[in-house]
C-alpha cells in the first residue's frame, strides 16, 4: 500500500514536471527576440527605466517628464527594474518578471488543485493554464506589462482566502496580496475586495471573525497602499492621486476613452475567441453532470461548498464588473483564466475517476486534443517573432562608439514636431539611453550630440551632401545619420 502511494506521487510528479517544461518553454522561448510592443509595454518599460536612471522609485516618468497618462502605483515598475538587474537593458529584462510570474501561478494553482482536490485534478488544472492562449501571449506572460503580476496576486488574493477555511490566517495573506495588486494595477484591484466581501458574507465566515481579525485584515489591505501614498504626496501633492480618480477610475468606467469601445457580449467574445474550446468542454462536463446524478460530486459538501463560492466569484467578478465598465479591452479580463482552469479541473477529474470507461476514453480524448490544439497556436506564436524594422536600425547604434547618451531626431521633410512610438522610445533608451526629441530637422543641425532618423522614402543624398552629415547604420527601413563620422 505505502509503495503504490509512493509509485503515484511519483508518476504525478514526472507529470507535473513534464508540464512544467512545457509552460516553461511557452512563456520563456524566444521571449527576448520579439520587438517591443507599444502601448503598455514600452510606456511600462520607460516608466521603470527612467526611474531607475534617476533613482527614483516613487514617480514614474515619461520622457523624463512626469508620466499622468500611466497612472499606476509603482510596484509593475519595480518588477521590471529588477529585469534589467538580472538580463540586462533589454526586451528579456523588460519581460522577465512577468514571465516568471506567469509560471508561479501556474505552479500556486497546481498545489492548490492537488492539496484540495486531487492529484488529477491539479494535472489537468496545470494543463488547461499552460495552454490558456490569452494568459500567455496576449499582453501577459510573454510582455512587460503589468498584467502578468497582477493576475499572480489576483490569484494568491483569492486562493488564500479560500484557504481561509481552514486557517484564519490565510485571510490576512488575503489581503496582503490585495494590496500589492492595488500598488501594480490600481483600482482593477477592486475586483479582489469585492471578492474578499461577498465570499465573507456569502459564506458566513464574517460571524467568525473578532474584532482584532477585522482590523488585522484591514491593516494589511491598507497599510501598504498608505505607505507609497504619503510617500508619494512628498513629490505632487494630490496630482497623481486627482488623475487616478477622475481619469483612471471614474472617466475609464463611464466613458469609452480612447477608442477601447464594446457592447455587453464583448467579453464573452473575448473569452470565445481565446478559450472557445476549453469553454466547450467545460459546458460538455457540466450538462453531463446534469445528466448523470450518479457521479460522486462533493463539492457541496462542508468546506467544499465553500471553494465552490470562492470559484464562481472569481470568475463571475471581474466578468461582470469590467462589462459594466464602459472602456472595453480585452486583457482586462485575464484574472479569470486560473479559476476557470481549476473548475475544468476539478470536474474532469472527478469524471474520469468515477464515470463509465467509455465516458473517461471520451473525455480524457477531448483534454488532450484542446490542449494539443491550443499548444500548437502558442508554439506558432513562439517560434515565429516578427522583427520592427525601425526598432531594428535604432538597436544598431549599439555597434556605434562615442553616442551614449545622445539626442535622437526623427526627420520629416516638412517643419512638423516629430511623433515617436513608444515602443521607438524605449528601445533607444535601453541600446544606447538615447534621448528621443520632437524638434524639426534645424533643431537636429543645431545640436552637437545627436543622431538623426530618416524613414527610406524620405532619404536623399542631396540630404546628407548638403548639410555635411554621415551614414551610420541602415537597414530596409531607414537611415540612421550623424553630423561627423562616428
């Protein structure tokens, strides 16, 4: 008895570990080849770059100036600053947290799953997350957003407070976690409280709780919230704090801003269009379910019932608060991708230990085809990075000796102010800390440290013969030029 408990803990654990591998090699393959991404990941990924050049660790920055349009609290920024600590001023620097924030979740779902429901129940719950398209490579895993960090501590907020019922304790975990998402994603935190609320009430545990477990949970939702707000009013008063209200909370949730628009099916669509066959099997698992009372199902028992609260408000939550929201955009709804891969999971297995042969051949059949399905999707992804041809010729002054630190100009053959993409900002200041400026072609000429970017069909070589400049670096794109031989 002792040896076949041993022999299927080891067979788990090769499983697990193949899994693993697997989602290791989704998050991480290639992830420092593809070109950075404007609008969130570049504006992040300067946000943490000049804070870190200028040693501030309170006030992001925008070109150097203060940042309202990014009006998040500073720990995604501090994620990333700790990228380029370890990989260097890079895309891999800018992605390494969220990657490796992907793969903890993977993993705090998977000894969740096993330690509350079961071997197969945390293996296939692991198999669902690591072929979840939207959580990999949609603005998540594989990119230097926050989102990737938020989803971890949406999910360490909620798998402790469904630990909570066994373990008061867990609770305040429960809202340490909260708290750490409010300082990376701001009010897309507020999913987490109402969460934390309706699960006490629902459930009834809120009649437990002391006097001195509601401050001690309350002190841990707050305290550190509080602590990067006073630290943060030193530097601009109530500015940043008027922003994220008026802007951030209130303007995002009543009006469409910036062309993010979506009807009351947006995020079903959503959902539909990433997770439409898990989604499948899901609803196949249910109906039968319905059908076959027969199946031992406990999840309605003791504790369990409990979970199964937990579980709906996760996804039902942010589901609905961010439809209500008026500003649709599609990653906003990440956070639900690890509690719907643990009901698939738990359901699963519940069938294909208790159900018919034949039902198990089906369903076990199904699992494997969606995930090998979806596999193939993130391995296309993967393996086929698609270069920036203007990011490119701006990583070529790397090879240049004597610019560190110079003015980049962008030329236009007319007088108008140069507009720079984000993604174009970044990278000129990871390879060279480059600092993009929006002046004309004179403010160029008149400047002794700069570089100038011209587009191809913007290139003439009456350009560079009659205004005495040099060719330093091309490509398809464009031209890179500099007054004197570099």
């Amino acid at each position: 008895m002792y040896w076949s408990f041993r022999k299927f803990n080891f067979i788990y654990f090769f499983l697990a570990l193949i899994l693993l591998s697997i989602a290791f090699y989704n998050i991480f393959f290639n992830l420092g080849k593809f070109p950075i991404y404007s609008w969130d990941e570049a504006r992040h990924g300067v946000n943490a770059y000049e804070m870190l050049r200028q040693g501030n660790f309170i006030v992001n920055t925008y070109r150097y100036k203060m940042d309202y349009w990014n009006l998040k609290p500073p720990l995604s920024y501090w994620a990333i600053m700790a990228g380029y600590k370890i990989a260097g001023f890079n895309a891999l620097g800018l992605r390494l947290i969220s990657g490796i924030c992907a793969l903890l979740t993977i993993v705090i779902v998977a000894i969740f799953a096993k330690k509350t429901f079961g071997n197969l129940a945390s293996l296939i719950s692991m198999l669902t997350l690591t072929t979840s398209t939207q959580f990999l490579i949609n603005h998540s895993a594989r990119t230097g957003d926050a989102d990737s960090l938020f989803v971890f501590l949406f999910t360490a907020a909620v798998l402790s407070l469904l630990l909570s019922v066994k373990n008061d304790k867990w609770l305040y975990v429960s809202g340490l976690a909260f708290s750490l998402a409010f300082l990376t994603k701001s009010w897309h935190a507020g999913n987490i409280a109402i969460i934390i609320g309706l699960y006490l009430l629902l459930t009834g545990k809120y009649k437990t709780l002391s006097f001195k477990k509601w401050i001690s949970l309350c002190l841990c939702m707050m305290v550190p919230i509080l602590i990067w707000a006073v630290m943060r009013y030193q530097y601009d008063g109530f500015a940043f704090f008027k922003n994220m209200v008026s802007y951030d909370l209130l303007h995002r949730s009543t009006v469409a801003i910036e062309g993010h628009i979506g009807d009351e099916s947006y995020y079903g669509i959503i959902l539909c269009h990433f997770y439409f066959l898990w989604l499948v099997l899901l609803l196949g698992m249910i109906l039968f379910y319905n059908f076959h009372k027969n199946i031992s199902f406990d999840m309605f028992k003791s504790e369990n019932k409990f979970y199964l609260i937990g579980l709906f408000l996760w996804v039902i939550i942010p589901f609905m608060m961010f439809t209500l929201a008026k500003t649709k955009i599609r990653w906003y709804i990440l956070p639900v991708y690890p509690p719907l891969s643990i009901i698939i999971g738990v359901l699963a297995s519940k069938i294909l230990i208790n159900g018919k042969w034949m039902i198990k051949l089906v369903l076990l059949s199904a699992i494997l085809f969606v995930a090998h399905y979806y596999e193939g999707e993130i391995q296309t992804y993967v393996d086929n990075p698609i270069p920036n041809d203007q990011l490119s010729l701006i990583e070529k002054t790397k090879a240049l000796n004597g610019v560190r630190g110079y003015n980049l100009f962008k030329y236009h053959p007319t007088r108008h102010k140069a507009v720079w993409a984000q993604s174009a900002v970044l990278t000129a200041e990871l390879v060279n800390d480059l600092k993009v400026r929006s002046g004309d072609f004179h403010a160029f000429l008149n400047n002794d440290r700069a570089l100038l970017l011209v587009k191809r069909k913007y290139f003439t070589k009456e350009l560079i013969t009659s205004n005495h400049l040099n060719i330093v670096a091309s490509n398809k794109w464009g031209y890179i030029l500099c007054k004197e031989k570099v």
